[in-house]
C-alpha cells in the first residue's frame, strides 16, 4: 500500500467508527504525524485528502509548513523557549503547552504578528512518570493563566494515554473529556464555546479515543508506516 492509500483508508476507517457510535465525521480532524517522513509523503497523504499534519519538532515544522500551506500544521511536541519564535503563526494549532513561562512568550510573539494563537494545554491524565504535561488539578490555574494573555486562546485539552492497554487507554480518555467539561462549565459561556477540543488518540488507540469524544485524532505510523 501507498501512504494515499493508507491515509485513505484511515480516514475510512475513522469515518465508520464515528458512524457506528452516532457522531458525525466532520467532528473529527485527523492529523497525519509527519515527524518521520520527507515532503514526498505529505503530498502523498494530500493526495489522498490530508489537510491537517502534525510535527514533533520545529526542525522538521518549519520547512514542511512553509512548503505545504494548503495544509493546516499542528505543534504536537516538547515546547522549548527559543523555538517558539518558530512555531507561533506556523502552527494553526499548538497541542502541547503546560507552561506558564512558554505561554508567556506564545503571546508575546502573537501579539508581535497581529495574530491570537490557538492552542491546547497538555493533561498527564495517567500520571506516568514518563510523561509530560499538567496535573489535572493544575489545568484550572494554567486556564486561568491563559485567560489573562489577550493573544493566547486556549481551544481545549490534549494528552496521551499509557500505550499496550486500551481499557486504560479508554479511562484516560474518558477522564480528559470530564476535565474538560467541568473546566468549560466554569468559563462564560462565550469562551466555553471556544473551550471544545479534546486531541486524543494515535494509531494504537485512536477507535478508544474516538468513542469517548476525541475531536482530534494524531496518527503518525497508521498512515507513514508500512510495517504498522
Ligand atoms: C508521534 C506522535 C503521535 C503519533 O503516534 P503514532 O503512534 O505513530 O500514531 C501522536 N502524538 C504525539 C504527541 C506524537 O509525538
């Protein structure tokens, strides 16, 4: 199979598993991690109907959004300071923010483009060590942080579940979703309608993720990978 042919049947495949539990399949963006592959497979997923792809690094981000910006590029990876410069404006979303100091500097490069940065604060939801991201009983006061930077919008909650289990992937799931109805239900009303977005899910859990009400999904090996 050709990665079109994968990111069409991916694309298949998430379309009946939003059927098949009654929502609709615009609901659910797919973003296809690039962080692997060349531009000759970004255009091969476009071909097959791509328009959101995901990047780890600002390295690989960089030169692939400015080649491609027919397509939406999201930041799904660690954030570090200096590089930020480089993915404000180039990312239509930022998944990954749990820092204070990051978001900060976010609106200071927003505010210097004449633009308002969307993005996600990252949940540690499964508490892995391993992992980064905020507690979830610090996501109130990081919100809070974010409400105040007037070129920051914070458009929901991201995170990943353990890998090798999807009950627990599932329950990781299920428990970003309740944090964020909770948080959207202390927010006025105009900023709860903003306060939408829950990206989870990759190419082992995705189906979980979709079930408990992700609206983005990232898969990266599904779709760029042939031995997946
Ligand atoms: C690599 C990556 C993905 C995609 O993972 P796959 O298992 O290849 O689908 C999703 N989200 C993040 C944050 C990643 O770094």
């Amino acid at each position: 199979m050709t990665t079109k042919e994968r990111y069409e049947r991916v694309r298949a495949e998430l379309d009946e598993v939003c059927r098949r539990c009654g929502r609709a399949p615009e609901e659910v963006t797919l973003v296809a991690v690039s962080k692997t592959v060349g531009p000759d497979d970004v255009a091969l997923a476009i071909e097959g109907g791509a328009t959101d792809f995901g990047e780890n690094r600002p390295d690989q981000l960089v030169p692939k959004a400015d080649q491609f910006t027919q397509a939406n590029w999201h930041f799904i990876g660690n954030i570090q300071s200096r590089r930020i410069k480089d993915i404000v404006g180039r990312a239509a979303l930022v998944h990954s923010l749990f820092e204070e100091s990051h978001a900060r500097k976010i609106d200071e490069c927003a505010a210097r483009l004449g633009i308002v940065q969307d993005v996600l604060l990252e949940v540690n939801v499964s508490g892995e060590l391993s992992k980064s991201g905020l507690e979830p009983d610090q996501v109130a006061e990081m919100l809070a942080v974010c409400e105040s930077l007037p070129n920051v919008r914070v458009r929901g909650l991201m995170t990943m579940a353990p890998q090798g289990d999807a009950d627990v992937a599932r329950k990781t799931f299920a428990d970003l979703r309740s944090l964020r109805d909770e948080l959207a239900s202390q927010l006025p009303s105009e900023k709860a309608a903003c306060f939408t977005e829950l990206s989870m899910g990759m190419s082992e859990d995705w189906c979980e993720a979709v079930e408990e009400g992700a609206t983005i999904v990232r898969i990266g090996r599904a779709i760029f990978s042939e031995s997946f």
